[in-house]
C-alpha cells in the first residue's frame, strides 16, 4: 500500500465543494484551497504531508450548506455581464473586477478588458485576464455570462 497518497476531509476558506481535488504539491493546494489559515487545521496537515515526501493527495472541502458563491452584475451599453465566483464562501468577496474599454487608434471598439483582481486594503493583484470581450453577440469572445 503506497504511503504517499493521502486524502483529507476539512474546512478550507475557499475551493471546490462539489467533488476531492486531487492535488500534487502544497502549492497546488494553496492555489485551489487558499493555503494556511488559523481557523483550520487542514491546510497544516496537507503542509505536513507533503513536507514528509507524500506525493498526492485528494482534498473534500467542507462547507457550511448556507453558503453561497459572491456574485455581481455589471450592466453596460449592449446588455449586462454576471460574474459569480467559482466555489461558495466569502473568499469571493476579496476579489474585484476591472473593466477597460478597449481603443484602437483613438476609437472605441465596444470591446473590452476584463480584470478579476485580488484586493487586500488599498493593493489590488490581477489574478485573470480577459482581452477583448463583448457584450454583444454573437462574437467569439462573447462575454453574458462568466465564473471566475
């Protein structure tokens, strides 16, 4: 029996609920899961287990049934953009979205830049980028509707 797969069940701040995630490393973790929190004792045991050389682990986050994935609705020339973040919890309140019209030779294209950022106090960090989207459709980077 290999030791070095392992599966965890617990609280995590944010990530998938839906189904395990298998993950290779703590930083893969991180990235889905939101790392280490104070409030939980997962994210220290997945730490742990890769730190002592295990090499994959399946993670089931947990969460409270009233929770619910942060939303918003932008609304424009051309019709409305909802953005719903992609897992439930409040971690999707820590995040913004940015928005550039984009212009070619001094005219506007009706296209836009598209920004998810994450914001902590005054410093805001782009974490996805979408270039050239419309409301309009059909084109092929039509933008009604997205999950973040």
């Amino acid at each position: 029996m290999a030791t070095s797969i392992a599966a965890f069940i617990g609280w995590a701040p944010q990530g998938p609920t839906s189904e395990a995630q298998l993950v290779l490393s703590f930083a893969d973790y991180a990235r889905l899961f939101g790392g280490l929190d104070s409030r939980s004792l997962l994210g220290y045991a997945v730490s742990q287990f890769f730190g002592n050389g295990g090499s994959q682990a399946y993670i089931i986050r947990l969460a409270d049934t009233t929770a619910v994935a942060a939303t918003t609705s932008l609304t424009a020339t051309g019709g409305a953009l909802n953005i719903t973040a992609w897992s439930s919890g409040a971690w999707g309140n820590n995040y913004g979205i940015l928005i550039k019209r984009q212009i070619v030779g001094g005219t506007a294209t009706g296209r836009f830049r598209l920004q998810v950022v994450a914001v902590a106090g005054t410093q805001q960090t782009v974490v996805e980028s979408f270039d050239n989207l419309s409301l309009v459709n059909p084109i092929p980077r039509g933008a009604s509707s997205r999950t973040f």
